[in-house]
C-alpha cells in the first residue's frame, strides 16, 4: 500500500511539478453526474402514460393503436422482417420477431410517452405516444 | 524503429480484438442493438497517453473496421465509427487543452461514445424517443468511462512505451 502510493506520488510529482490537484476533475466528473440526475429528472418527472403506440418502418409511420385495447399486430418490417406486437393491459412490447438477434423482445414492457421498442435489423420502432389513433381498424388486428 | 511502431500497432489491435469479443459476450438488456458499451477504449486510451494522437486515431480505424467484419454488419460499423471517433476527439481535445487526470478524460470519452452511438440510432431509425436509452447511456457511459479510465490509467503509468524518435 505505502510503496505503491509513493510510486504514485512520484511519478505525478514528475510529470506536473506542482502538487497533484483532483479539484478540477472532480468538478468536471460532477457536472457529469449532474447532467445525469438532470435527465433522469425530465425523464421520471416528465414520465406520463401514453395512450397511443405507433409503429414506424424504416423511418416512416405504419399504423398506430390506442394503448387501451388489447391486441396483437404483425409488424412487417424491412426485407420480410416480421415483429409481433402485442398490447394489453395499458402496455405494449414485442413478443416474437425473425431478426437475428431477438434484442427487441428482451426490451421489456413500455407504457409511458417517449419510451419505445426497437428492431434495428428489422427497422421497426415502437413507440409510445399522447397523440390520435389513426388506425383502429378491425381489419389490421390479428388474433 | 518503424517496425516497432507497426508491431505496436499490431499488437494493440489485436487486443482491442479480444476485447470486442468479450464486450460482445455481454447481453446488455436495454440496449439498441448494436451499441456497444465502449470497453474498448482501454486500447484506444492507452495508445493516446502511451504514444500520440496518430497513433490512437489508426488503432481506432482498424480496430473498428476489424471488428464490424469479424463480430458485426454494417449498423455496427456506424455505431462504432460514430462512438469510436467522437470519443477520441473529446479526450484528445480534453488532454491537448486541460490539466484533467486521465479518468475525468476517460468518463468524457465513455459519455461522447454513448452520444455518438444514440445518435446515429436516432438518424437511423428517424425517430426521437430515446430519452430512455440517452438517460441509460448517459450513466453507462460513465461506470464504463470510470472502468476504462482505471484500467487505461493503471497500464500506462506501469507500460513505458517510450516513442521511439
Ligand atoms: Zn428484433
């Protein structure tokens, strides 16, 4: 312990001349994590319940759902990609999908503005969202 | 002397191999697919303090390149250009013109690979709701800054890899 602080103590000694000072980085490390709660604070304190999920493709808006009514959708994503979205009691996720990594299954369950999930292989974001249905239509629900 | 220098490089990329393997072996739940955590850096870090800017700039080039052929596809290229290259100007930047201790320029380094990363996904997939994984990223970013900072920190100060001149 002693030897190894010494060393330290030495070789920043060289190379600075002036005593080691970790003022300005703790300073800097701080603003960091203020920044940090700072965000966390819009995200947890801005956090509202959606009421509407909309599914994009490749950038552009599919279809969207209100997030009150249960049901199941197949996403048809990029180059046959498929994602299966299921919604149900206030919440949305992806339960099945063709992509190779299968990330946006493990993503989780998302009910609350501005969360979303997301396929990358397969390009499709959903996304939870306080706007209009502009789809709710019988005809696009698989059961 | 030139040898030596391409034997370093050699050596370093290589490592940054092994390293990406391993991060890749790492499920991170949240995550967009493709970004990685930026344990990498370790490489990256060691070669801007151990040698010089030239010199982390090419170990960067080709440890991404390597890597997005041998683990990744193309998305993966572009997470790891965006992180890779924005991460290594904010730290060249921080130790060209600041005093700060090389963890303090690790973390900065570790929160400038997150941005990066988030926003090429953002441009991607053309959408805005990431305040999730920003706010993830943002704190990742900085437990993997803290990491790579000590790691990086603990090897330079006991590898002398004098430049050769
Ligand atoms: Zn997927």
């Amino acid at each position: 312990m002693k030897t190894d602080k010494n060393t330290i103590d030495k070789t920043e000694k060289k190379s600075g001349g002036k005593p080691v000072s970790y003022k300005k980085d703790l300073i800097f490390i701080g603003i960091f994590l203020a920044v940090g709660l700072i965000l966390a604070a819009v995200v947890f304190l801005g956090k509202k319940a959606g009421n509407s999920v909309t599914v994009s493709v490749s950038g552009k808006e599919v279809i969207s759902f209100s997030l009150d009514e249960d049901l199941e959708y197949m996403i048809e994503g990029k180059d046959g990609g498929k994602n299966l979205l299921i919604i149900k009691d206030g919440k949305a996720w992806i339960e099945e999908a063709n992509c190779r990594d299968g990330l946006c299954i493990n993503m989780g369950k998302i009910d609350s503005v501005g969360q979303s999930g997301i396929c990358l292989p397969n390009e499709v974001v959903v996304s939870i969202g306080s706007d209009e249905v502009t789809d709710e239509g019988p005809d696009v629900v698989v059961y | 002397m030139k040898t030596s220098k391409f034997t370093k490089y050699g050596l370093l990329i290589a490592l940054a191999l092994i390293m990406s393997y391993i991060e890749a072996q790492i499920p991170v739940f949240f995550a967009i697919p493709g970004i990685k955590l930026g344990l990498t850096n370790v490489v990256v870090l060691f070669a801007l303090y151990a040698m010089d800017f030239k010199s982390a700039f090419i170990i960067n080039i080709f440890r991404i390149i390597l890597v997005g052929f041998m683990f990744g596809n193309g998305v993966s290229i572009l997470f790891s250009l965006a992180g890779g290259f924005l991460s290594l100007l904010v730290m060249v930047l921080l130790k060209k013109f600041t005093d700060l201790k090389i963890i303090t320029v690790s973390v900065a380094g570790g929160i400038a690979h997150n941005i990066g990363q988030i926003i090429v996904a953002m441009l991607m997939l053309q959408t805005n709701s990431i305040a999730w994984y920003l706010l993830v990223l943002w704190f990742t970013g900085i437990a993997a800054g803290v990491l790579v900072g000590i790691i990086g920190g603990e090897v330079v100060k006991r590898v002398r890899w004098e430049d050769q001149n």
